[in-house]
C-alpha cells in the first residue's frame, strides 16, 4: 500500500495564490477609500519586474551619459592619442617660451649694457672661410701616419670592401612623432599611427617613384611610392603633397606635409603602411622609431 505525503506543495502553493485585500481609509469618516487584492505571488512578480526595470534603465543611463567617465577602471579609447597630442604641443609651448626668454635677456642686457660689442662674435664669411682652410690643413704628424697607413694597407686584401648584400636596405623614418597605434593583421590594421607636431615634414623611407598621389575622402591627400625589391610605402592624411605621379624620389627626401585629422582620430595625425610583393609588413621590424 502506497502512502501518499501530505500535501505540502499544493498547500504552499495556496498560499502564494491567496488574495489579500489592501485598503486605504479615511481617518475621520473611516471610509474606504482605495482598495486593492494582492496576492504574494502577484508581490513577488510585481517587485521582480521593478528591480529588472531599475538595473535596464540604470545601465542605460550609464553607458550612454558622461556618468561613466566617473566609473573606476573605464578609458577612453582615443585619451592616449589626446595625452600624446597635448604632451607634445606643452612641451613645444614650452621650448618657445624659453626661446623668447632668452631673446628678450639678451635684448635686455644689450639696452643695459651690461653685454658689450666687444663681446660679440665676428661673423665676417671671408674670416670664417680663412679660419676652415686653416683647421682643415693636416699637420706633419698626420701626413705621416697617413702615409704610413696606405702603405701598409695596399696589398691587404681585407681593406677591399666586399659587394654589399642587395636584399640590405636602409629605411629612413617617414616622420617625427609618437606611435599611438601599432601593427595588427587581425584588427586589418596593416600599418601604424603616428602623433605629429604641426606641419611636420614626410619624408620617403627609400627611393623610389611616385605611382600615387591624389585626395580621398576617407584618408585626404595619399601618396605611395614604389621602391627596389617590391616594396611600396604607402602615406595617408597629409595637408599638402610636394610629388607627383612619376617623379622620382631620393630616401628621405621630403614628399608632404602631415596635420590632417582622421576619422575619431584627434590631433595631428599620420598613418603609414610598407607593403612587400602584395603582403603587409610591420614597419616597426625595419624601421627605428
């Protein structure tokens, strides 16, 4: 014979479902004045629905308002290039500053007197030039270890400069400035951002010639520039391009002028790429910045 337990989920069940009436009285009359039936199940939906409203509108409200600038641990992704872009522009500030201080102590001193004109240096071109040929003469003690040297070495065939490796290049830096954005096949980033001072000089890393150079709304004014062994430097958001298509260039020959702005990039920017046979190429493996 199978005892059956006592009813203990149906019984709490019923209890959940069982209606309570809430009233509201007038304290001087004692009549109702609002009632309502709740059940502790209906209390329990009604309060989850409030805390799951609560946290959505709350995370809302954080993520998409300036609140969350004062949460800690959250960055911004574009503060390093703004931290590096107003670093650089103080520390220019300041080197002006110290320029005209100087200028003004020495316009200072000259009004004063206490510098002299004795004390100022002849810049006469003829004396200058006299002054060079006579440093440049050698001594006798020099003409003599000269001597002796080529003698020594004119048979020897390790002073014979062996034909140098065609696959070396050496690449000049395309501009003066501070990497904020590296190398990264995965994110399809094939070439680094650089943070400049304005106006600052682009320069070709090799020689080459010019086989673009034209405005595109996406990067302004591009240049690339094809060199030896199938490379091809590639050059993004100039103000002003100095080449035009099929000129030829020497390494580090000035090719544009940097300071445009690229999209939710602040300050002055530049993007570079080096591209071998068709492929990306880190610029930082052959390149020291």
């Amino acid at each position: 014979m199978i005892k059956k337990n006592p009813p203990k989920f149906k019984s709490f069940l019923n209890k959940l479902r069982f209606q309570y009436r809430v009233s509201v009285l007038n304290e001087n009359t004692l009549e109702e004045s609002f009632h309502v039936r709740l059940s502790r199940l209906s209390v329990l939906i009604y309060g989850s629905t409030l805390v799951f409203l609560t946290f959505i509108v709350l995370t809302i409200l954080i993520f998409l308002s300036p609140i969350r600038y004062y949460l800690p641990g959250y960055g911004d992704s574009g503060n390093r290039g703004n931290i590096i872009h107003e670093s650089m522009h103080t520390d220019s500030i300041l080197s002006q500053i110290e320029i005209q201080s100087n200028y003004l102590n020495v316009i200072k001193g000259v009004i004063s007197g206490d510098i002299k004109a004795d004390s100022i240096t002849d810049l006469d071109s003829v004396t200058l030039q006299e002054q060079s040929k006579i440093m440049l003469e050698k001594s006798k003690a020099e003409k003599e270890f000269v001597e002796k040297y080529e003698n020594e070495e004119k048979f020897n065939l390790s002073s014979i400069n062996p034909k140098p490796n065609e696959n070396m290049y050496v690449f000049f830096r395309p501009t003066k400035g501070v990497i904020s954005s590296t190398f990264n096949l995965s994110d399809k980033n094939f070439g680094i951002d650089i943070i400049t001072s304005p106006n600052e000089t682009v320069v070709s890393v090799l020689a080459g010639t010019v086989v673009y150079a034209a405005f595109t709304f996406d990067f302004g004014w591009v240049i690339q520039i094809q060199h030896e062994n199938n490379y091809l430097s590639v050059y993004k958001f100039n103000t002003r391009l100095l080449k035009r298509v099929g000129d030829n260039v020497k390494a580090g020959e000035g090719i544009a002028i940097t300071g445009e702005t690229g999209e939710n990039k602040t300050g002055n920017h530049f993007y570079f790429e080096l591209w071998q046979q068709g492929k990306p190429i880190n610029p930082e493996d052959v390149i020291i910045f």
